[in-house]
C-alpha cells in the first residue's frame, strides 16, 4: 500500500524536467508562439512550432516553471481559460497547415480562482475537448508529471497517449479525494491507491498506450530516444486513414468497455 | 409567436444573501433556504418546485421528466447500461445502491425521447438524488448514446444538467467521459442538428467542461450553481471572499457564457419555441 501515492510525489517533484524543457531537449529549431487572440498570454502554456526530423510540429506545453520566480510567473502550471484558448488556437493553426501536434501535459489542474471562473474556465476545457478530438491532423498527448483532470484532458484527446513511468493522470488529486469521502486529507495515500491513478494503471485500461522508460530523464540520451519514438509515431500517425474516427472510437470504448448492463 | 422573457432575471434574494445549501425537491425539508418560509409538499407540487420568492428547489429527474415531457410521450433508452465499480474503490457498491433507491434509475441521468410542446427530440435528465448528479463510466456512456441516437435519427437533442462533476469512485474511466460525450457533441453538431442545454443547480466540474457548456444555445434555471471549481475549493485556495453572485446563472450570463435564465414555469414553452425554430423549416408556421 502507498506505492501509487510515492508515485504522486515522484510526478510532483520540483526536479523533474518541464514541459518547456522537454520542448527545448526534441524539437530544434523551436520558436515559441504567444497569446489568445481574445484577452491575454498564459504562461503556463508553452508553445510554438519546432522541427523534429525535418517535419514542422505543432509542439504545446503546460509548463509549471523551475525557479520561484518562474514557477510564479507561469502559476505553477495551472492553465487560465485564456491559456487553453491559445492551446485551441494553436491546434486549429496546426490543421490549417496539415502539420501534427504533439502535447506535453504536466498540472495538478486547470486554475483555480474566481477570475478564472468568470472568463469560463469550464467553457474553454470543454471547447478544447470537442475541438481537439475531432482535428484532421495527427496528434500525440504525453504526460510527464501530474494529469490533473479535466485541466489535462483539455490537451489530451489525441490519437495516442503516453505516459511517463512516473507520471499520473486522475480525475481528481488523492488529497481532495480523501478529504471528500472520509473528510480527512491525511488519507490521501489510501485514496491514492483507490484512484488507480498510475502510468500502469492507465495502460491496463488502454486510456495510455506506452509507458515511457525514465531512464536518464531530462539528459540528451533521453531526449534523442523520445524524439525517434515521436517522429517514428507521427508517421505511422500520418499514413493512417480516417484518423478522427480511430480517435472517436479509442474515447468511445471505455464507457462501452468499462459498464455492465443489468 | 409567444414572446418569452429573453434576459430574465430573478427579483429575489439570493445574490444579496449568498449561497445556502439547497435541499432536495422531495426531500421532507420544506423550508426555501432562501426566504426562510415553510413550504408544505403540496404547494411545491403545485408550483414544480419553486418557492414564491423565486427559489428554485433541485428536482428528481424522473420527476423532472413528467414536468418536462408531453404526458406519456417519453421512450426511455439505455436504462440498463449502469456502473461496473471498474476500479472495486471502497465502499462504492454500496453508494450506487443508495442512489438507485433514492433516484429509481441505475445511473445518474435518464434518456430517452419524447416530444416537448408536440416537439420531437431526444433528452437526457440528469439527477440530483443519484450521487449528485456525478459522472461515472455509465452516465457518459449513456449520453455519448443517446448522441449517437439523435445523429442517425435526424433528432435534437435536449439535456438537463446537474452535477457534482465527474465521480471520483471511477478515476480516470469518468475522466475519459468529457471527451467520449464532446466527441459525440460534436458529431451531432456536424450533421446540422441542434442541442439545447439547460443548466440546473448544480452544474459543476467536468460536467461544466464538457457537455453543458457545448450546447448551441446554454439555458439556465435562476439561481442555479454554475461553475468549474467548486467554490469552497477556489475560496481556500485563493484565501480570499467570493464576489456576491459568484457561480450563480446570473453571473455567467452577466459575463457571457449563458444564453439566457429562463424560470422553471416558462421552461417548457421556451424549450417547444426553440425547438421549433431550429426545425429544418426554420419554424415555419410558428
């Protein structure tokens, strides 16, 4: 008991690498696209348009930032709607010019705070959701720290999944889970565990298709390996037909998969 | 043509006094949360639920239906797709006999078709009294259905939403629903189809990140909880006091996300009329 809430705290720690980061360490040249065109920049949102073995990518990040000052700055990797809006915005960029997208998820969740409420923080998930499962460009999502719920799966309807060995992808944290159903957040381990929130977990139920090997996290090594496996899959990814549909099933299977009928 | 009051606003108290928790329609509470007057069964019968200052009690869904729905017009489907407890999470099996008892349905929204005001459509109530309305494996599979239903049947689709978000006791598995529901969303949009939401008290969490808030045209009840975060969650986490007002239909529709707050005794007449404009005639005759 308690190895999945380890993992928890292995896929929060401050020393892993960041979205930007594993931005920087595949696609060069990158050059970093600002803006929602609607209100503002959020910087927990990493992205641009970068070069991976000679094919142009889409490339977009949730970055939770390094140092205190960054991490302030880029909110700890907590999206505003405007945030998801520059992800949309980007993605539907991505289509126009046929090039692929691939995602780095790292949040313990979309932003919290009345402001974000107010500019529709749950209209924005929700338009993200609809619009990136239905593109007609190949997509890849992978999630390298935390998968916190619906402000992850905004940028997580894509054609394939992965998941860092560490990482963990859940509807809700272990914390708020414990403290809902037995009003004590000092539970969070056992919630942990009833989650199945687990990189292992989420391949069991085919909700991932790889598990990342952690090997040399963050070094050139690791870097170079992701980078071949990417541009290995994005063109798998392109020769296959009727990609949307593929994409509408694999989301479809689990409410089939995963009820019974009595 | 009936004219609706479009940008109804409530004249009650509810934004001066701040949130109060909200009882059950149904529930032997009988006193409105918002003018402290005794209410007896009877009377809320009589007025489906809303007190004389305007308060709108949550509602069951099957009692909803009969409110909502042409006397026996209603073809219920999917009614046996219920949960699996996917992950065996602790003390789940019991919770889902619970809410079956309480709400008379197998999972938290009932679906099926029917004709509102002589229009045909497909509808999808979702239900307070099972786990608050929370979205597990089976309520999205049932949704994303009846989707698919109202895509090969050429049928719009109405859907009332409440709900706590999506169900911790299925992890990831409910996670993966706002993206099976927006999907099935989308494709029945594709086809030129309409889909109205109206959204009841509460509607929150990942409900509010995907099907509520993808309706064509977003319809609310006054006074109804509309939001991402919970707001004990934004209110400790941003250690500061709500704004008066914060999550409530009026609010969103002040800053753009609602079409318009209709009151729950226009609500049917407001649904027909919308319904009929978006006919494939365009509501000719109306």
């Amino acid at each position: 008991m308690g190895r999945a809430y380890d993992i928890v705290r292995i896929a929060r720690s401050g020393s892993r690498p960041t979205g930007a980061d594993y931005i920087r360490g595949i696609f060069s040249p990158f050059i970093e696209l600002h803006g929602d065109r609607r209100f503002a920049d959020d910087p927990a949102i990493f992205a641009g348009i970068g070069i991976l073995g000679g094919q142009a990518v889409t490339v977009i990040a949730i970055d939770k930032g390094h140092d205190t000052e960054e991490r302030t700055r880029r909110h700890f990797g907590a999206p505003e709607p405007e945030g998801y809006r520059k992800a949309l915005r980007l993605m539907k960029q991505a289509e126009k010019f046929h090039r692929p997208i691939v995602t780095f998820i790292d949040t313990s969740g979309a932003y919290c705070g009345v402001d974000a409420e107010e500019r529709g923080q749950g209209e924005a998930i929700a338009e993200s959701i609809m619009e990136m499962i239905d593109l007609d460009t190949p997509t890849i999502a992978i999630l390298i720290g935390e998968g916190g719920s619906g402000g992850a799966l905004a940028l997580g309807a894509a054609d394939r999944v992965w998941m860092m060995e560490n990482a963990v992808y859940s509807v809700i944290s272990p914390e708020g889970c414990a403290s809902i159903l037995w009003k004590d957040a000092a539970k969070a381990a056992d919630a942990a565990d009833g989650l199945r929130l687990t990189a292992d977990d989420a391949l069991s139920f085919g909700i991932a298709e790889e598990v990342i090997s952690e090997d040399g996290l963050g070094g050139k090594a690791f870097y170079a390996r992701l980078g071949e496996k990417i541009e290995r899959e994005l063109r798998e990814l392109a020769e296959q037909k009727d990609l949307r549909q593929a994409r509408y099933e694999r989301f479809r299977s689990f409410g089939r998969k995963y009820t019974e009928r009595r | 043509m009936p004219s609706l009051k479009f940008l109804f606003k409530p004249q009650n108290e509810l934004e001066k006094r701040g949130r109060k928790t909200a009882p059950l329609y149904g529930e032997p509470e009988k006193t409105c949360p918002n003018c402290h007057r005794t209410l007896t069964i009877s009377t809320l019968e009589k007025t489906t639920g809303v007190c004389s200052c305007g308060y709108h009690f949550r509602m069951g869904a099957r009692e909803r239906l009969d409110f909502i729905a042409d006397k026996d017009s209603f073809y219920e489907l999917f009614a046996d797709i219920a949960s699996s407890d996917p992950l065996s999470f602790p003390g789940y099996q019991e919770k889902l006999r619970k809410a079956e008892n309480a709400s008379g349905s197998k999972e938290s929204v009932v679906t099926g078709t029917c004709t509102i005001g002589g229009e045909k459509c497909a509808l999808f109530i979702m239900d307070p009294l099972f786990m608050m309305g929370s979205m597990g494996a089976a309520t999205g599979e049932k949704i994303t259905r009846l989707f698919e239903y109202a895509t090969g049947n050429d049928l719009p689709v109405v859907g009332f939403t409440v709900s706590g978000g999506a169900r911790m006791q299925e992890g990831m598995l409910s996670l993966m629903q706002m993206a099976a529901t927006s999907a099935a969303v989308r494709r029945h949009g594709s086809k030129g189809l309409f889909y109205l939401t109206v959204l009841t008290d509460p509607t929150t969490g990942g409900v509010t990140a995907s099907f509520a808030m993808e309706g064509d045209i977003i319809m609310a009840e006054p006074g109804a909880t509309v939001g991402f975060a919970g707001a004990r969650v934004v209110e400790q986490t941003t250690r500061q006091p709500l704004p008066k007002g914060f999550q409530t239909a009026e609010s969103m529709l002040e800053h753009g996300f609602i079409d318009t707050i209709v009151p729950r005794k226009d609500e049917k007449e407001a649904i027909r009329l919308l319904l009929a404009l978006h006919r494939r005639d365009h509501g000719k005759g109306l």
